[in-house]
C-alpha cells in the first residue's frame, strides 16, 4: 500500500496539510529556489501535494523518487570505485541546490541487513563531503507512513499512520502554531541549560557525565526534523566519562542494534557491547577517528510520541529520553568532531533515570522539572 487508506486516520486534507508545513514552516521555500526532494515512489501523493506546494510558492521542485529497493542493490553490486567516491552531478546538485528535503518512506526497513557494514562504511565516508555541502543549506528530513514502517512499529496500517499524523501535529487545528508553541517550551529549557558546565545522566546501567560549557544549545522545533522535539548540543570532545546504556534498539541501515552499552574514558568509546548487531557496531566504531567520540547530545521533548516505533527520527523525539550520537557534530552548537557517522541511540529515563545540570534536576522519570 502507497498511501494511509483510513478516512478516520489519515485524509487528502492531511497529505496537503503535510506538505503545506512542510514548504511553509519547515522549508519556508522562495520564489526561485530549487527545491531537491528526494524519497521513495511509495511517498507519491506527498511528493505531488509538495510539487503543487513548491510550484505555488514560484520555486523549482525537483522531485528524485527512487524505486523501493535500489539501495539494497547499489551495495551489493557496486564495485571500489562507486563506493569510494560519488559522481560529478551528485556533488552539482549538492552545491547548486537552495533546499533539500528527504522523505523515508521504506518498503522494506531491513532492506540493508544482509549487506556487509564495511561497504555501508565505506560509501559513507566517501560521501561525508556531499553531506556536508547539504548541511550548509536549509535542510528536513521526515517520514511517510508506509506498510513496511507499520509492520517495523508492531502496528496495524491506520494505527501507524494515525501515530505518524498526532507526531507530525496533523491533528492540530493548526500544526504550525502547536510547533511554534512547543519552540517556545524549548527555549525556555535552553535558557535553563545555558549556563550549565556538566551533565550527569543516571538510569539502569547508566552513569555517565559530560561537559557542555560553553557550547551553544540548538532549539529542534521541526524546522530541520519533522517530526521534531528535541534541544540539543555538542559536548566537549574530550568530557564524556562513565557508562551509559541504551535500551530503546535501532537500526541504523536497516540493521538492527539492540541493548547497547557504551564505557567512555576522556571523550572515547573503550568498550561497546550490543545484545544484537555488535558487528555492526564494532565497524561503525572503527569507520574513522570521530566514530568513537561523541558529536551530540539530545533531549527528548515530544510528548505525542508516546513509544519507539524502530525509525530514530521519531525515536530520539521521545519527551521523557535523552540521545546521545556518535560521530559527527553539529557546528552551529561548537562541535568540533568530525566523521562521516551521526548515530543517535536513545536512553530511556522515563522508568525512573535522571538527567541533572550541575546538579540540578532537569528531567526525572520522564518528566520535566
């Protein structure tokens, strides 16, 4: 199925509505910008409802909608030279277009767990500097709701695609206002965080601090996520110290990670354990220099995600979690870690963990203090 298919859950109204907050809000697109949007042909009816959105708004929508499956292929079958590099034209839209937006929406979510995660490494190494053009530019990444992404969820089509709707603030009468309101929540919480020097995050398994003095907070209210709620930063390189264990799995190229364990000593992973995936998770570790530090770390914000559902652009959104990502930072906080990796994985607080700033209480239990 390409499309949610409920009346009750998901309408022609929402699709508009969604590509509407996505041009507007999200992209706040104009007139003679080009537009690059990239997803799968499942996401069909968003990706016409932008095309009209795009055009309305006098901008040049250049829609790349790949068939589902052809990742899975260019992994298996392409040779030194295509994963140690990219073509000309992949770096000319990089550095000409104004815009890019990028819509998961996966036939298969395990489409890449039978490829080895050295060639996954590998291409994303050489693609770090393609990565880094689009970064500079305006930028979101969202999801549309496919059988694939509910059966990853343990959910039935139109329940998924009603989960996806309330994450998105569809069902708001006015989507925009209910983001821009929980922006507002969230720069209270950066005011709150500014100052702070360390972090102590404490859980089950958990018991790690890190230093964030002096670097800057960002304010994710779905103007880059969408879904978005989340602030975030990028600790000091060298400051993580402890051990911290994340419950909620992932699946990073549709390999599941699950139960991983990671002991940091002066900023570095000296020990990685996952119940599942450790071979992918060794690799990534190994990917470069950056792959083993921390680029980022997160606070979960959005109360209308209420569970994982195995995609990490909902999953890190959860109110009540902190993330963590290996890997690369974001400048605008500070951070200066570099790498071709950016994995978030997620520690649950809301079954009685505690993330304090200079001792103080922010979040206990799942709860904002």
């Amino acid at each position: 199925m390409t499309a949610p298919s409920s009346a009750a859950t998901w309408t022609d109204a929402d699709t508009k509505a969604f590509a509407e907050l996505l041009a507007g809000y999200c992209l706040e697109i104009q007139a003679g910008q080009q537009v690059l949007v990239r997803s799968t042909t499942l996401a069909a009816p968003l990706l016409r409802a932008l095309q009209r959105a795009i055009l309305a708004r006098e901008a040049w929508p250049l829609l790349r909608a790949a068939l589902p499956g052809l990742d899975e292929e260019f992994y298996a079958h392409a040779r030194d030279a295509q994963l140690d590099g990219y073509s000309s034209l992949a770096r000319a839209e990089a550095e000409q277009a104004d815009v890019f937006l990028s819509i998961q929406a996966p036939e298969n979510t395990r489409a890449l767990a039978g490829i080895d995660p050295a060639r996954l490494s590998r291409a994303a190494r050489a693609r770090a500097p393609l990565s880094e053009l689009r970064l500079r530019k305006r930028w979101c990444g969202t999801l549309w709701p496919t059988q694939a992404g509910a059966q990853q969820a343990g959910m039935g089509f139109d329940e998924f695609a009603a989960f996806v709707r309330g994450a998105l603030f569809l069902d708001r009468d006015d989507p925009a206002a209910a983001w821009r309101e929980l922006g507002a929540f969230q720069a209270e919480l950066i005011e709150r965080l500014t100052p702070a020097r360390t972090l102590r995050i404490e859980a089950d398994g958990t018991d790690l601090t890190l230093s964030v003095a002096g670097r800057t907070w960002a304010n994710s209210d779905g103007r880059r996520n969408m879904p978005s709620g989340e602030v975030f930063t990028g600790p000091l390189e060298q400051s993580a110290n402890g051990t911290i264990r994340f419950t909620i799995p992932s699946a990073p190229g549709g390999v599941d990670v699950e139960d991983v364990t990671l002991t940091f000593r002066d900023g570095e992973v000296v020990q990685a354990r996952a119940a599942r995936g450790q071979e992918y998770l060794d690799r990534t570790l190994l990917t470069d220099p950056g792959a083993s530090r921390l680029g980022e770390i997160g606070i979960g914000t959005n109360f209308g995600i209420t569970r994982p559902i195995g995609a990490i652009l909902f999953d890190e959104k959860i109110g009540g979690t902190v993330h963590l990502a290996l890997g690369r930072s974001y400048p605008e906080t500070g951070g200066v870690n570099e790498s071709a990796v950016h994995w978030d994985m997620i520690c649950d607080l809301r079954g009685g963990g505690r993330l304090t700033a200079d001792g103080v209480v922010v979040q206990e239990g799942g709860s904002f203090s």
